[in-house]
C-alpha cells in the first residue's frame, strides 16, 4: 500500500506523468466554470429580460462558441486544454518517443487537435442537451394534457427508464479508468484522452521557455501577401478573444469554483440560514386599462386566449394567472412568463382551486 501511496502523490516523476490530483483538479475547473456562468447569465436575464434573456435562452450555444475559442486557441498554441494549461500540463500524442517530441508552443496536430476540440467541447455540449431533453420529457410525461400516443409513450418511456442505467454505466467507465491509473495500470485517467490519442504529461523546462518567447518570434514574421494578412488579421482576433476569455477565466476561476460551490444544492440550507429574509411584496401589476396590450380588461380572462379562464393556473415566477393548457404550452415552447418575460420552466405552474371545490 505504501508504494500505490507514494505512486498517488509522486506519480512518477521520471517520466513527468501528473498525479491523479493535478488531472482531476483540472477535470473539475471547467466543470465548475459552467454553472458558476450559468448563474451571473440567469441574474442579468431576470433583471432585464429585454436585453439580456436571449443570454439564458441561447447559453448553452453561446458557451460552447465561447469554449470552442478558448480551447481550440490553447491546443493549437500550447498543447493543451485552458484547464490543462492552467495546471501545468499538456497533451503528448500517443505513440510519439520523447526523442520526436514536439514543444508545447508548437501546438497538436491537426487530426488530434480535432479530436480533443470535439471531445472537450462537442461531447459535453450533447450531453447537456441529452440531460435537457430527459427532465423535459419527465415533466411532459406528469404534466402535459395531451398523453401521447402509444407506441410513442412506450418507447420515451423505455428510454427514461434505461437512461439511468445509459448513465451509470458512463460514469463507471471512467470512474475505474480513474482507480486504474491511480494503480499504475494505465496512462490515462479519463477514457476520452485515449479516444483522442493523447496522454497527458506536466511541462518541461524548456516547454515553458518556448511558450514565453512565442508571441516576440511571432511579431518577428508579418504577412507578406493581402490573403496573409486577411488570415493573419482573422487568426488575432480569433486569438484576441481565446486570450481575453482566458485572462478572464484565470483572474475568476477561484471567484467562479466559489460560486459553484455556494450555489450547489447541498448548501442552499446553509445559504437560506444565512441570507434569512422576510417575504418579498407582490410583483407589480400592469394598469388595467383600455391601453394596456397585454392584460385583458376583465380578471377572469385569460391574458393569452382572451377567453374565460378555464383551469386556473398561476405562473409562480411572476404571479400572474392563465388557464393551464394556454400557459402550459406557453412555456414549455419560450421558457418564459408571458407577461413579464421572466425566463421560467413548467414546474413553476401552480393550480388554483376555488371554494367551491
């Protein structure tokens, strides 16, 4: 045991392979950058949806542009991923001996260069979206008035009840890849690395010599022709903003791990004890008034169908009150009150019941 435990924390230092601490620390940086955003977006879109709600609508696909930049600029410039760099790491192509390798400064290959874009990027955005399409698929399944079909419903059904098994199996693959190189068995913590062809390794002197004096050799060399400097004008401002994004995320990433963790669900009882305040006042109504585009004259009319209410439902994120098959599929379409335009999700609808039943 005491070999395995000196393997943990020196991880042989011979041939400059991290510790099991140093990649899963740079495993969980990126992690802890995409809800720690996630929440600043979901504040500024609820202060101002007018100007800021197309941010929480589209952030999934605005992250994943911003990434893309990030990490292709940082693999093609020094070998490595922003988290990876961050740490002192970066990626050795599989195969190559230490004889024929290459500086960090000089970038990956374009084929595994690819690879690694597409599984730091693509992968973790399609997951996201998987995860999306089974909670709303879940809420259709409990919620929605209009039950499929039954050839649909069976197989969306057999889909929710398989997809937590799809899941563990998942993160088992990469939980023993973990125990496997902790154990000295394999040269990769995370199945994806070897996927992409890589292997990680910490930086060398000399890698970090050359990463220093790579931006005066490239003023040394200005483009000749009118085609190189259009490229050479798109590549600095591709570059301009990977740098921007990533003096930002190095500056915020302790700021941002700490949002992540003050916002995580295990301390939302620490953070109600602490942030204990009285109840906020009703939201403030528009005039009832002959003027008013979208609010109905009478109460009992439905702001979006302009009929009877029928089913009274209230929208819990605004206060405002709707028949159900109108807000329901409101909703579930925008994301959105649609009155207020505060972004919003299906289980904020909340039943009425009169007196009478």
């Amino acid at each position: 045991m005491a070999e395995y435990g000196a393997h943990i924390t020196t991880a042989s230092v011979a041939d400059d392979q991290p510790s099991i601490f140093e990649v899963v620390a740079q495993d969980s940086l990126m992690t802890a950058v995409r809800p720690a955003l996630q929440h600043v977006v979901k504040v500024l879109a609820e202060s101002n949806p007018a100007h800021w709600g197309f941010l929480w609508r589209w952030f999934d696909e605005i992250f994943t542009l911003l990434d893309l930049l990030l990490q292709q600029h940082y693999l093609s410039k020094t070998s490595a991923s922003f988290s990876e760099n961050f740490y002192g790491l970066k990626r050795i192509v599989m195969g190559d001996s230490p004889r024929f390798q290459t500086l960090a400064s000089a970038g990956l290959p374009t084929k595994h260069l690819w690879k690694s874009i597409m599984f730091l990027v693509l992968l973790p955005y399609l997951k996201v979206k998987l995860e999306k399409l089974v909670s709303s698929l879940r809420e259709e399944d409990e919620y929605s008035i209009h039950p499929p079909s039954s050839h649909w419903k069976r197989f969306y059904r057999a889909f929710l009840a398989a997809y937590p098994f799809v899941n563990m199996a998942w993160e088992g693959w990469f939980l023993v890849q973990q125990l496997r190189y902790i154990l000295g068995k394999a040269q990769h913590h995370s199945p994806l690395l070897r996927l992409a062809g890589v292997r990680l390794s910490r930086l060398t002197v000399q890698d970090i010599r050359a990463l220093e004096q790579r931006p005066e050799a490239s003023l040394m060399q200005p483009a000749r022709s009118i085609s190189e400097k259009i490229k050479s004008a798109l590549k600095k401002s591709v570059g301009g903003v990977a740098i921007s994004l990533s003096t930002g995320l190095s500056v915020g990433v302790f700021f941002l791990q700490f949002l992540d963790w003050w916002y995580s669900s295990e301390n939302q009882e620490t953070i109600k004890s602490l942030t204990a305040l009285p109840t906020p006042p009703p939201p403030v109504h528009l005039d009832y008034n002959s003027d008013s585009p979208l609010l109905p004259k009478m109460k009992t009319v439905c702001p979006l169908c302009r009929k009877t209410r029928v089913n009274d439902t209230v929208l819990a994120t605004s206060g405002y009150v709707f028949c159900y098959r109108c807000v329901f599929n409101y909703v579930r379409s925008h994301q959105a009150c649609p009155i207020t335009g505060y972004p919003t999700e299906v289980q904020h609808l909340i039943k009425l019941y009169s007196p009478e039943n």
